[in-house]
C-alpha cells in the first residue's frame, strides 16, 4: 500500500469529520420532525424553564420551523452527508473524479461563504472559508496527471 500525501490524509479526515457532522445533523432533524407534537408539548410543559439556556435556544429554533422544512432540511443534510462520505472515500483512493468532485463542490461553496462573511463575520465562518481555499488550492496543485 503506498504512503499517502499529508494534505490528502488531512482533506479526507476534514470531509469525514464533515460528513459526519451533516449526518448526525440529518438524523437528528428527522427525529425531530418525527417527534414534533412530543416536543411541542414538552416546551409547553418545560420543568426546567430558565435553567438551560441552549436546550430552550434549541426548542424555539426548532419549533418556529415549519413541519415541511424540518423534513426538507433533514434529506437535503442526509444526501450532502452521503455526498461529502463519498468525496472523503475516492479522495483516499486517490481517484481522479473525486478530485473533481471535490473542487466543484468546495468551488461552488466559496461565493456563499464569502457573502456570509459579508454579512457577519465569525470565528467559524472565517475556519471554513479558509479551510475551503485550502482544499482548493491543495487539489488543484495536485491535480492527478493518470486516469482512474
């Protein structure tokens, strides 16, 4: 098994951590749609009111979206995670098409960021725009010359 570059081993740790991070946030707003009167009514009934700042910040987030959102949000975050996995996986075999992949997707999401960053700049959002423009720019100097 040959030794892989140190960026590519970077960029597919960056794009599992990623993925998995989208995944966990798909199955938890399914559930929540699965469970959206449950948690109607625990906010009603909510025993430990004032006491947990981020689960009542959560509850409102949540509660104020539409049923239709919820669910579309959910699928959209499912298939960018299975996205996102399979990215991660052709990047460690070092297949040419998930080069491809990955800087059209990551090119794509840079004017976002930027218009996001445009809008309030944050610590996090100026992390991924960074990492991003890294990936970027790491792909494209190693762009694979061998068809695959």
């Amino acid at each position: 098994m040959q030794k892989r570059p140190l960026g590519l081993v970077a960029i597919v740790l960056y794009k599992s951590f990623a993925a998995l991070l989208l995944m966990v946030t798909s199955i938890a707003l399914l559930l929540t749609l699965k469970n959206y009167q449950a948690l109607e009514v625990f906010s009603e009934n909510y025993v430990l009111e004032g006491k947990s700042i981020i689960i009542d910040w959560l509850l409102k987030k949540v509660l104020n979206l539409n049923p239709r959102t919820l669910a579309f949000s959910g699928i959209g975050t499912g298939v960018y995670a299975i996205v996102t996995s399979i990215e991660a996986v052709g990047l460690w075999y070092e297949k040419r098409w998930a080069h491809v992949l990955v800087l059209g997707l990551v090119g794509i999401s840079i004017p976002p960021e930027i218009y996001e960053l445009i809008q309030g700049i944050s610590l996090i959002k100026v992390l991924i725009l960074v990492l991003n423009l890294a990936v970027l720019v790491y792909l494209f100097r190693n762009f694979p010359k061998h068809q695959n």
